[in-house]
C-alpha cells in the first residue's frame, strides 16, 4: 500500500497542511501542554500566577515537543526505523511526503520559536530557565538524533518522565514564582508517568518493527507482556502518588483526589493494551493515554486551586 493511499484511502496526495499537521503528531501534545497546567495551578494556589510568564510557558513547551516529533521523524527515516511495515501512522519523512531537509528545516525552525518563548522567559525569570529550556531542546534532539539516541538504548521513557514530568511542572512553577517548590516536584511525579505512558504504548506498538530494526527501546528489551504490566503499573501508580499527597502534603488538600474521576478510562486503556497488537487499536490507546494523561492534569489542577 502507498503512504499516500494510507492516509487518504485512494492515490491521492494529502494536503500540504494536512501533511504538516501529521508531522507534528497533535496526538502527542498534551504530553507537552499537561505539566504546564499543573505547575501554574499551583503558582495561582500560592498567589503568584502570571498571566504572560505562562502564555509564553505554553507555547514554548508546545514547540519543544512539536520539535522533537520532527526531530524524531527526520531521524529515525535516516536510521531506517520508520519503514512501510510499521504499525503506526505513516511518518512524513519516511513516508516520502515531506523531503529530509525541509523536515529537518522545520525542526530548527520550531526549536527557535521555543527558544524566543524561553528568551522571554529568561528576562521574567532568570537564567535558570536557560538552563532548563537548553536542556529540554537538546533532550528532544537526542531521544533519536546523535551518535548515539537514548531511545534506541531503552532509556526513552526515563527521559519523558525527567523531562515532560520533573522539568516542565517544576520549571513551570519556577517561571511564575521564582522558586523551587517540593510540591510542584512531587506533583510532576504522577504527570511524568503519564508522559511516559504514551510513549510505553507507542513503543509497545511498534515493538516488532523496532525489533528489526535495531531500535532497543524498553518495549523490545522486556518484551510484550512484561510492557503491557508497565503500562497499567505506571497509570496505577500515578493515582496511588496523588491520592498520597492529597493527605499527606500540607499544601494539597483532598480536593486533588478529583483525578479519580478519570480512573474508569485508565482502567479501559489498561486492559486494551493488555489484550490488543493491532496498529489502528493501539493508535487509538496512544490518543486516548494522551487525552488522559491531558485529563488528569485538568482535574488535578482544578484540585490544586481549590486546595
């Protein structure tokens, strides 16, 4: 089948835009925009939200996550990962819809619109959030990009649980307050499980074809059904954390235990990945864990400011 045919249901080519849009994996954004929430709800729980310093922290973690969805995609059509057998949606540069160097153009280009967000950021805040800007893009450079990925090596979801859980809710935090806050890291705890959860699904999808070719993520190291009790040990556990702040942290209050509204769909992803192999169910598990991972930072933050 043509990559095109995949995508359209016929011959024809898609969109230019529809094109982009594929690229930057919108399924996957809530992975950057959740944390965010989080670590600003708790800002406004202390008084000390801003309205700009945040606007800017969204679109900045935004960019940074659709720039290492390009980076990714550039670099892993390079190292052959993304071939026709693969589960997943076609990738555009693998897939022949977009040529390597404009992909690679677009990655750039996407990093340094988070760079001018971190620019701002940086003038309201302080140089620790060059750091941690730097240190974010160039995580998403190297999950598939260098001489040697971390996601090849099965260290991808360590990565996602530092970076879009640790990282973004307590750099968030600290862009609005100007400290560091052992709430805000204890609450990035059950958002980076989530993040990491994605790409568990992710990876377990495609654990055949990463097997192939080479790509040893965590997934293929231990296997299908040993992945498949990961998966549902890490949305357990991020329940298990928040409940435990809610009475255990001073600034919390039971009020975070909201989140469980949400547990009737965890438990619904929990047990299709336990029982699915098929790309179209797993794709929907992987938007489905994102829309989770997006409800629950929701609710969480709504608790936090009612705390």
């Amino acid at each position: 089948m043509s990559t095109h045919a995949e995508f359209t249901g016929g011959g024809s080519r898609p969109s230019p835009v529809r094109i982009w849009i594929l690229a930057a994996r919108p399924r996957t954004l809530p992975v950057g925009l959740a944390p965010v929430l989080v670590g600003a709800a708790l800002a406004i729980h202390q008084d000390a939200f801003r309205l700009l310093p945040f606007l800017a922290a969204v679109l900045g973690a935004l960019f940074i996550q659709v720039g290492a969805n390009l980076s990714n995609d550039y670099s892993d059509a390079r190292r052959g990962a993304d071939t026709e057998d693969r589960l997943g949606p076609v990738r555009v540069t693998a897939g022949d819809l977009v040529p390597p160097r404009q992909v690679l153009v677009a990655t750039w280009v996407t990093f340094g619109l988070a760079v001018l967000c971190g620019a701002y950021l940086i003038a309201e805040a302080g140089w620790v959030v060059l750091a941690i800007g730097a240190a974010s893009i160039v995580a998403g450079l190297l999950y598939t990009g260098g001489p040697r990925p971390y996601g090849y090596e099965g260290l991808g979801e360590v990565f996602v649980f530092l970076f879009f859980g640790l990282v973004a809710v307590t750099g968030t935090h600290y862009v609005l307050t100007e400290d560091f806050d052992a709430t805000a890291l204890a609450l990035a705890v059950p958002v980076g499980l989530l993040a990491a959860a994605v790409l568990v699904v992710n990876n377990v999808r495609d654990i055949d074809t990463d097997r192939r070719a080479g790509k040893n993520t965590l997934a293929v190291r231990l296997g299908r059904p040993a992945t498949r009790r990961m998966y549902a040990a890490m949305l357990a556990l991020a329940y298990v954390v928040t409940a435990v702040l809610g009475f255990t942290d001073g600034d919390l209050s039971p009020w975070v235990l909201l989140v469980v509204l949400t547990a009737p769909l965890a438990v619904r992803l929990a047990r299709t990945v336990a029982t699915h192999t098929d790309g179209p169910t797993l794709n929907g598990v992987l938007a489905g864990t994102g829309q989770l991972e997006l409800l629950v930072c929701v609710l969480l933050s709504v608790g936090i400011v009612l705390s």
